[in-house]
C-alpha cells in the first residue's frame, strides 16, 4: 500500500467532527446519537494558529459566521479556538435531518442542556403529533439559553441544513443569547439569515477563507510537520500559488513526498480546483489496485462504517482497510471517538466519484442500491430512500415512503416526509399511485394550498383497486375514498358516498384508518341531517382515537360537543370540551383542522358564558382556518359557528365578514349539507339588523353607488356636500362590513338592500 502523510487534524475539513454519521433516529426519536456532540478529535500533528484563535477570540457580536468553501480549514481552527476556551462550548455537527425543526430542536435541547438549565418538558413536548414548535419548545428554549451565563454554540456543517424554519430557529437563538454568549456558524454557503440587519445592529462577525488562509510561518511548520525539506523561495512560490489554501497546501506536502519537488511544484499553479484536482490524482495514484478499488467503490457513501462497507463492497477485510486508510490519514478521518464511521474529504469524495463514473459507469447504481438497503434493514427511512434513488430504484424508493410516512408524521416529523417526498419528481409521484396518495394525504394537512390544491387533485383522480395499501389502509381504494372524504372536493353529498365506501371497506375495528373512517362518516352524516347516526360514528371514532390515534379522538370529541351545543344541551357539549381541552393539552398545541372542531365549541361556551375572551378565541379560529387547507364544509361551519355567536352579541360588524367568508367558501365549495340553510339564516339576519342600522341618508348614497358618478356628482345630485357623502359612504362601508365602492355594492345586492343587475 502507499504511503501518505499523516496530519489530517492540520486542516478542519480533513478530520470533522464527531457527528451523526451513522443511522438516522427512527421516527420515534429525534435525539441526536452523540458523536454529534463532540467537536473533532485533534491529532497531534496539528499546526498551532495562534493568531487566528485570537482574531476569533476577540470578536463579541452574539453571531460568529466562519463561511468558506471546503478545505480552507474551518472545523478544525474552530475546534483549536474552543480547545482554549473558558467559556463552556456546545458543538453540534448539523446534518439534513436537521431540516426538519423538530429533529434540529431535539438536537438543540440535549447540547444546549449542558449550558444551560432547561425544562425537561421541552424536549417531551416534541413527542407528540403536532409539536407546539413555536407556541412552547422554542420559547422556552430561548428562554433558558438567555438565562444561561456565557457559553459557545458551535453548529459544524451548517450547508447541510436549507429549511427556512429550521433557520428561524437558529436566528431566535441568536436573539436570545446573554452578553458574552455566541452561536458560531460553520459552513460553506452563507445561510438565510438576514445577515445585513445583523451586521447594521452589530451582533454580526463574520470569518471568510481569507482570513483563514495560512500564512507564512504556518505554511513554513506544516512542511516541517509532514517532513517536506523546503527553501523559503520554494514555500513562498507554494504559498502564493495556492493562496494559503489549508487543503491545496496538504495535497501538495502529499504529491511532493511522493514523487520529485520539482515535478509537482510545476503543476501547483492556476485555479484552486485545478490545483486540487491534480493533486489527488497524484495521491491516488501512489495507493495499490487492493486500495483504489475500495476508495472508488466506497466514494459513493457520504458516512461509512465497516459493517455499511461490508454490505456495499462485499469484501471481508473492511476493518483493516478502514484501520489503515484513517491510520495513514489518506483524507479518511474517524467520524466518532470510537472509530466505528468514517468520510472522506469532501474534495477527495469529488475526485473518487468522478473516477468511479469514469471507470465503472454501471457500478454507483448497484453500489448505492447496496447502501440503500442497508440503511433500509437498520430503520433509517430517509438515507434509504435517498441510496435507492441514488440508484436509481425510483419504485422501491416510492414504495418504502408509501409504507413509512404515517409513521414519521405521527411523531411530529412532518418536514421529514415532505423531504423525502420532494426528493421524487412529480412525474415519478404521479406515477407511483400509493405515493400519490400519501402526497395527496400530506399536503391536505399542511399549510401550502397550492400543493395541496395540485397534489389532492391528482390522488382523488387516481384510479385505484383494491389492492393493499403499503400505509396500512385496507386498499388503494379505501385510502382515496379516505382522502376524498376528508377534503370533499365535490361536496358533501358526495363526500357522504365516499365516507360511506371507506367505512365498509376499512372493517378492521380498532385500526386508525377505521377511526378515520367513522370520524369522517360521522362528520358527512351530521352534515346530511344524519344527527343521531352520526353521533354513534363518532363516538366510536373517539373511543378508538383514544388507542390509535389522538388527533381522530381529538377531533370526534370537539365535533360531538358541536353536535349536543346545536342540541341545546350544553350540559354535554361542556363535558365533550373539558375531554377534547384535556386531549389538546397532551398533544401539545394543533394549528390544523383536528383541533378546529374543539376551537368552534369553545367559541359557542365563551359566547354563551358573555366571556370577555371571546374575541381572542375568534382571532384563533381565523388564525386555523388561514393556516390550513381550505376545505369548504369545514370553512363555512367555522363561519357560521362565529358568526351566529356575533350576531346574538349584536356585533354585525364583526359578523358580516364571517358571512361573506362562508359565502365564499360555499360558491367554490359546491355545497355544505345543512350549513347550507344556517349560513343563509345568518345573512338573511345580518341583512336585517343591518337595515335597520343603515339610515335613510345613508340608503339614498348607496342608491346612487352603483352608477358612475364621483362623489362630487353624487353630492351634487343629492344637494349635500362631498363631505357628506364621503362620512355617509364610510358609514355603509363599515355596516356592510367592507372596504370599497365595487364590494358595497356587491354586498347590498347580496343582502337586498339593492336591486339586482
């Protein structure tokens, strides 16, 4: 085997930090394996930087970016600055899994527990379908982190992580931090942050290649380390061709050892990439066919373990390779302080898998289809599906998601769905039926309407048998029949039908998609004028809710309140509020429609008790209904629900909006069962009310407001001032409930204030 230089701790990016690079949690936890939480082991053969260590000490803006492209040695001048530091450090290596906010929090609680005094609920809050992210985790997180005394957060890799909510978590940190405190970010590519209203408030510092370079005296002990004998004038030519390139500097020491100086620093000029291009190739050549043939096959794997080796290379002698290409530093560093998981660098990685390609053109598919499955059989989901489309093996990817997925969002892993989904083409997803339909079932529950308005589309079209349905659903055609009901795309009529054809079909009592099945059919009954069957269907969707799956029992008990307040019996309706009020608290806080039902009761109570909360709990409503998909049925009994309780209160201005809305809501929707008639009550009276408000100056201005006349023409032809008819106009705007000429119109025609068109 050849020989290469040892001294991988010289440059950050040689030997990283101890991090997750092993299996991704399981669903059912998000906590960090902690070689996450360790900075890098620094090997002995390390150039001192004093000077850099100082600069990065003398910074006290609470953010500290060090942004550079890779090799320029940022890991480990960070890992030799907080070597020496008196202040506690937190170091956590990010990693994609870390774009979903609930596995970068979990992350968060258990490094930052070591510097601060944190609620131990926080991190039990995670653990729950929807986890109150915003409303309770990150609060307290910051919290606890601005009553902690001066520590470092250190977050390695950050390029790894691209979610915009994940970034509003790091940034709430950032404001959050006491004096003395910092959260320092390591990565190649500036993160979304907005970095200039940090910089103008002074709470940025920011580090970049430049100033990481190595200088002189570095580069001269570098070569001394490595044992390159070199004359000034031939460290000065070094230094200037690769800019003090931490990377470009150590491939040079490596092609210098291996073959005559003057070769090697006759090519070290030009562009960085070229430079390091050729380098490696130098590095590479020096290692026996036994060798090469493991890096290339291995360069496929961004993490790699022996027994991950094992499975993708075939070869029994893993351990003793691995042992000797971490012990001889060829730019494979231990990922872990017990050696278990490795990487390469990322340049050389670059190098090797463009060699493997070039080489064996066939070889990264079944290489990369043996990973897969070797993250499959360890329950990493993501990184698997990731390989097998890596390879190329869109169906067994598409198949693996289809199963896993309900078993991620149970566990609040929301955005790890959605990136597993993203990862397909929507070609492949369209393709693909049960996929289809898990991106019809994810985007109906979240907040993007243009995706789920595209992807429910797709899925309810889909032609679907009875084959079984990888989720768990009895079949394909249960699951879309499931679908469709929940989101009733062609009114409740119809949603009836296909509630009614997923109960029959999911006849496996106790199962969720059974409890989802009875909550749905219970839901399209009630809105058919069904009242007392579908109080048994829920009832039975609660009681199994409570076994399978919260959010349904959540859900059920809210509606079955709904259904005793309409009754008049509020006895019940209070009991049914208290159960659903106590299964929200264990869930933590739900933005989405399983909580809308319990929202709406609620608001019946407040009205009926003249609480002064009402109002507060209106804006919540409103809050739901905006951050959810809009589903007619549901849209329109919220506005009818708020509604008729600000008519009783006689507050016609804060009720007319509510039944515009609804209106709205029923003209895209179709139809909305017996809400239908209630909403028509609610306007027929709003009209009332509002007529009799409306005075008779004020009707002879709305009159005159649907021909083209100015206000000044309008004054003129009622012989007042403009004045007057613009008090009168605002008058009607309020009244009519809103903001301009055209809809004032439109809202007295609708209200028969004026004849029609």
């Amino acid at each position: 085997m050849g020989r290469s230089p040892s001294g991988s701790a010289i440059v950050a990016d040689h030997t990283v930090d101890a991090c997750d690079a092993g299996v991704e949690p399981s669903p059912a936890a998000a906590s960090p394996l902690p070689s996450r939480l360790r900075p890098p082991r620094l090997h002995h053969t390390l150039v001192p930087r004093p000077g850099l260590c100082s600069r990065l000490s003398a910074g006290s803006a609470p953010f500290l970016l060090v942004s550079a492209a890779a090799g320029w040695g940022k890991t480990t001048a960070l890992a030799q600055w907080t070597a020496g530091e008196e202040r506690p450090v937190a170091w956590l290596r990010l990693d994609a899994a870390d774009n979903d906010p609930v596995v970068l929090l979990a992350c968060l609680i258990t490094v930052l527990a070591k510097v601060a005094e944190l609620d131990p609920r926080l991190a039990d809050a995670l653990h729950v379908a929807d986890p109150p992210v915003w409303e309770t985790v990150v609060p307290g997180l910051a919290a606890a982190v601005g009553a902690a005394r001066p520590f470092l957060l250190l977050l390695d890799d950050a390029q790894q992580v691209a979610g915009p909510e994940s970034w509003r978590i790091v940034l709430a940190l950032v404001d959050s931090v006491p004096a003395g405190s910092q959260v320092v970010v390591s990565t190649r590519v500036d993160p979304p942050l907005p970095l200039a209203r940090l910089r103008a408030a002074g709470a940025l510092s920011v580090v970049r290649g430049a100033e990481l370079a190595f200088d002189r005296t570095e580069t001269e002990e570098l070569l001394t380390l490595l044992d390159v004998p070199s004359s000034a004038s031939e460290i000065d030519e070094l230094l200037r061709c690769t800019e003090g390139w931490a990377t470009g500097l150590y491939l040079a020491a490596a092609a210098i050892r291996a073959r005559p100086a003057e070769e090697c620093r006759a090519v070290v000029r030009g562009d960085l990439s070229e430079i390091g291009g050729y380098l490696l190739a130098e590095v590479f050549a020096t290692q026996s066919a036994d060798v090469q043939a493991f890096l290339l096959h291995t360069s496929v794997l961004e993490r790699f373990s022996a027994p991950l080796c094992l499975a993708v290379t075939g070869r029994d002698d893993v351990h003793a390779v691995l042992q000797h290409l971490a012990g001889d530093n060829l730019f494979v560093t231990a990922d872990d302080a017990a050696g278990r998981w490795y990487r390469y660098h990322q340049l050389f990685a670059d190098f090797l898998r463009a060699e493997l390609e070039q080489r064996e053109p066939g070889a990264v598919a079944d290489l990369s289809r043996r990973a897969g499955e070797w993250y499959l059989e360890q329950g990493d989901v993501p990184r698997g599906v990731e390989y097998l489309l890596q390879a190329g093996d869109q169906t067994r990817a598409a198949d693996i998601v289809s199963d896993a997925w309900t078993r991620y969002w149970e566990r609040g892993r929301s955005e790890t769905v959605q990136r597993m989904l993203q990862s397909f083409s929507d070609e492949q997803v369209r393709a693909h039926a049960p996929l289809a339909l898990t991106a019809g079932w994810v985007y109906s529950a979240l907040g993007d309407r243009e995706k789920a308005r595209r992807w429910t589309a797709v899925a309810c079209r889909l032609p679907a048998d009875d084959s079984p349905s990888p989720d768990g659903a009895a079949s394909l055609r249960s699951s879309r029949a499931l679908l469709r009901a929940a989101i009733a795309p062609d009114g409740v009529a119809a949603m009836r039908a296909d509630a009614q054809l997923a109960a029959r079909l999911e006849d496996r009592a106790g199962s969720n998609w059974h409890a989802e099945a009875q909550f749905h059919l219970g839901c399209a009954l009630w809105l058919t004028g069904a009242d007392a069957r579908a109080e048994r269907h829920l009832q039975v969707a609660a009681r199994e809710g409570a076994a399978v799956n919260s959010s349904i029992e959540l859900a059920a008990l809210g509606f079955l309140g709904l259904v005793f307040s309409d009754r008049g019996d509020w006895e019940q309706a209070r009991l049914y509020e208290r159960r659903a009020a106590e299964r929200l608290t264990a869930l933590g806080h739900m933005s989405h429609r399983r909580a809308l039902p319990l929202l709406l009761l609620q608001v019946r109570l407040l009205a009926r008790d003249d609480d002064p909360g009402l109002n507060e709990h209106i804006a919540w409503v409103a809050a739901t209904l905006d951050g959810m998909v809009a589903i007619a049925w549901m849209t329109v009994l919220a506005c009818v629900s708020v509604g008729e309780c600000l008519l009783a209160a006689g507050d016609c201005a804060a009720a007319g909006p509510w039944g515009d809305r609804g209106l709205a809501a029923l003209r895209e929707g179709g139809d909305a069962g017996v809400l239908d008639a209630r909403l028509q009550r609610l306007r027929l009276g709003l009209k009332g009310r509002v007529s009799e408000e409306i005075s008779p100056a004020e009707l002879r201005v709305l009159a005159l407001m649907p021909t083209y006349l100015s206000v000044a023409q309008i004054a003129d032809r009622l012989c007042v001032s403009t004045n007057t008819v613009k008090t009168h106009s605002k008058s009607l705007y309020r009244k009519l409930g809103v903001g301009s000429r055209a809809k004032a119109v439109d809202e007295a025609r609708a209200r028969g204030l004026l004849p029609s068109q």
